[in-house]
C-alpha cells in the first residue's frame, strides 16, 4: 500500500504506537490519561452518555475534565480517542423474551424467584449514536462541543455512521476511525465511510464485545493476524485496481478520485499483550496496535480486582452473547458456566437446535453468530439484556452488603460473582506485580512494553 502520507504518529502528535482500547465500563480516565502520558494514545468510551439529554454535555465534560486532571502536559488535553458505539437502534423486547429472560436467569442463578422478578428487562442501558443522527438538537449539540474540543479521534464500534456525519468530522479536522471484523467490513467502511482514517481491526481473540456489523454475514472468527494479512491485501488488490482505472484513457473523474484516496490506517487489535507480539504487527506494516486486556490487572483499571489476582491455571475465555445481548469475551466464571450450561440445556429439551433469524448458528459461547442479531430471537436485545443483567447483579450485590448471611433474601447462591469479566485470550499474560498484594500501574505496563519495542 501506498504510504505517501504522514505517519499516523505524525497526524496524532505521538511518541508511540499504541492506542489504550476504549473499554466501557472497565478503563478510568486515569488509566486513559497515563497511556497518553508515557507517549501513547489514551481513549474514553463514549457509549454511556445519551446526547439526546439536555445534561450530556455537562457528563461529557466532566470525563474529559477527569482525563484532563490526570495529564502531565497540557498540550495533550485533546490527545484521545472518543469511542461511541453504532448499532442499529433495538427495539423494546417482547414480553416472551423478557420471561424467556428470566427463567433462564433464575434456573442459571438458583436465586430466589423474587429476586429475578424485581428486574425491569424493558430499559436501555445502552445508547447507539445513530438516534443522535436522527435527532438534529443532539447532533447539533455534540458537534458544537467538538467543535470547540477537537479530540484526534472519534472511533465507532458496531457500526459506520452516515456519510454526513463522517464529512462534519473530518471538517472539524478529527480523524475518523471503525472497527471491522473481516475483509467484507472493511470493503464496506471504505465503500460507505468515504475518506475514512483508519480501521481497528479486531481479530477474534480480543476481549470485551465483538465489533462486526454486517447483518446476514456469519463470523468468520479470524485471528487478528489473518485478519490483517487478508486485509493488507485486499487494499493492496484495491489501490492497483484503482490505479489502473484511473490510468485508462476512459477513465472517469469518480476512478481518478478513486485512485487518488489514500488507504485508511490501520490499527490492529486482539491477543496483543506484549512487545514481541506487538513488534510482529508494526513489523509486517502496521501504523498501530491496539490494547485493552493488558492494562487489566493495573490499579487504575475498575476490575482489578478480578485481574490481579488471576494464575495461570485461571479458567479460559468464551464468546458470549448470554449477558449483553450480543457477543463478547470474557472469562468463564461459576456464573457464565452456569448460563452458557443452562441455555444448551434449554435447547436440548427442545428437539433441534434453534436457528437465529438468519439461520445461522446457536448464539452461545464460541459459535458464529452475528451480532445485530438478539440471541435467537428469544431473549432481550442488547442494550435491555445489559441492563436487567446490571440491575440483577445491583440487586444481589446490595442485599449481601445490606445482610452478609444473605441467606434469607437471597437464598443460597448469594455468594455467586456475577462479574462479567470481559478479557482476550491471552488475559492470563496479564502482567503482575511482585509482592504482597500489590498491582502495577498502567504506566508500568506500558513502560516494558515500549522499553521492548524496536
């Protein structure tokens, strides 16, 4: 590929080639702050906040203010990459779902029937940015604030906005990045993201939720190295086919625009969690790579707690759609044995297996399954499926503080951890620190890491 271009170091205004994957609900703008102080690029996931709220900038600045606080130059006050997520917008689950929910859920936790009851399966926990697209005082109201901040990137996950939304950005002069899972998502990032930036290639063993989008398709489950080899080179096919388009003596203007378009950066993601496997990727032509599972264990991570104390015998990784709604990685708790176990057994007294709507797979555990697809049509979408998980695991988690016996209220599988600890397959390298009870910092971490690097 064609790299007459700045390198993407040069367009960040940063020392290293390393981004801090933007994961929702484990990273702190502390942890995003210190991968941007040792010379990498920090991110703050976005996801949460609903701009269609008079309030959302007010939660905006207040991350960013939090960010901010934990910066050594302030010169690097807008060094971040926003992450929003774009999904198709869900719809509110059928009451089937919700009692299919629920009777899996009870028979998975052993809790009391009350406990399960006391769950509303019909709110959003989660906000995709196409309804800030169709709401113009959102979309106003978000664009006059970035505007003003202009972060060096905005990354989208799940999905590609609309073209319009993609121009105003780049207008803004920040560059725009989406997640794709295979070479069809890339093709189609190109096709309708128009001058894109870059896309995150996440291979299969990264953790936290799959970020493919094209309905119909069925995961191919590529590791992020065959994933990057194939996407190379279907860039490389793409920019000599444009070229020799452009060169024909009937050409078009649109072939020569074509042709003239520089390749999107692209930014590899999953399994990497160490200098050795990161030198492979920028080695073999990579402008970045992408961690998340490797900052983990740090203290400024919210599930530390969890990470640090994890040994090498630790339990493996599935990809689940059994808690949010849609596919995601994490680690292979009592509890997720438990429902991943409960639901196979469901479909076993069911004669056959069921179908998702595309007819393609189970939904459960390591399976293809698309993610704009509700696991089969029976449960909650995600989104709702997230939220009643989160409020059931609130629930549980106040009354053991609240009666520490927590026989009475919450019957005898109380003591079950509901985490959803989501990590990538290669979470047991997860860096620790040596002594009693002690964790390493995100900057420890990323300091071995670009000690290693060439």
């Amino acid at each position: 590929m064609s790299r007459l271009r700045p390198s993407l170091l040069q367009k960040l205004g940063i020392k290293y080639p390393i981004i801090q994957s933007p994961m929702a609900g484990v990273l702190t703008p502390a942890m995003a702050a210190s991968v941007t102080n040792t010379g990498g690029l920090g991110s703050l996931p976005i996801s949460t906040i609903n701009f269609i709220l008079p309030n959302s900038i007010t939660q905006l600045q207040a991350l960013i203010d939090s960010y901010n606080s934990n910066l050594v130059d302030d010169s690097k006050t807008n060094t971040i990459n926003l992450n929003f997520f774009c999904h198709e917008i869900e719809q509110p689950p059928m009451e089937s779902q919700i009692l299919n929910w629920k009777k899996l859920y009870l028979e998975a936790t052993n809790l009391p029937k009350s406990v399960i009851d006391e769950i509303e399966c019909t709110k959003n926990g989660n906000v995709s940015f196409r309804e800030f697209e169709q709401d113009s005082e959102a979309l106003d109201r978000l664009m006059s604030y970035l505007l003003k901040y202009r972060p060096k990137i905005i990354s989208f996950h799940f999905g590609i906005p609309q073209r319009s939304t993609i121009d105003k950005l780049k207008q803004l002069g920040i560059m725009v990045f989406i997640t794709a899972t295979s070479v069809e998502e890339v093709n189609q990032v190109i096709k309708v993201g128009g001058e894109v930036d870059g896309v995150v290639l996440q291979g299969y063993e990264a953790g936290g939720h799959r970020g493919n989008f094209l309905t119909g398709v069925v995961d191919a489950k590529l590791p992020t190295w065959d994933l990057f080899q194939l996407v190379k080179k279907e860039l490389n096919q793409l920019e000599t086919h444009n070229k020799s388009s452009s060169s024909s003596s009937s050409s078009t203007a649109s072939a020569s625009a074509e042709a003239s378009r520089l390749p999107p950066y692209l930014v590899v993601a999953g399994g990497i969690m160490n200098s050795s496997q990161a030198q492979r990727f920028l080695d073999a032509g990579a402008d970045a790579v992408q961690l998340g599972t490797a900052f983990l264990g740090t203290v400024e991570s919210n599930t530390s707690g969890f990470f640090s104390k994890i040994s090498q015998d630790g339990p493996s990784t599935v990809m689940t759609a059994l808690i949010s709604g849609k596919p995601a990685r994490a680690v292979v708790t009592d509890f997720i044995a438990r429902i991943e176990e409960e639901r196979k057994l469901e479909k076993a007294t069911k004669s056959g297996a069921i179908k998702n709507k595309d007819g393609n797979g189970d939904g459960d555990g390591d399976v293809n399954v698309n993610v704009n697809i509700d696991v089969n049509g029976e449960l909650p979408p995600y989104g709702y499926a997230y939220a009643a998980y989160k409020q059931l695991k609130d629930i549980v988690g106040k009354k053991q503080q609240q009666n520490p016996k927590q026989k009475e209220t919450c019957g005898n599988e109380a003591s079950l951890d509901l985490g959803f600890y989501l990590a990538g397959l290669g979470y047991k390298q997860i860096e620790k620190a040596v002594g009693n009870g002690e964790k390493l910092t995100t900057q420890q971490v990323i300091d071995k890491l670009i000690s290693e690097l060439k």
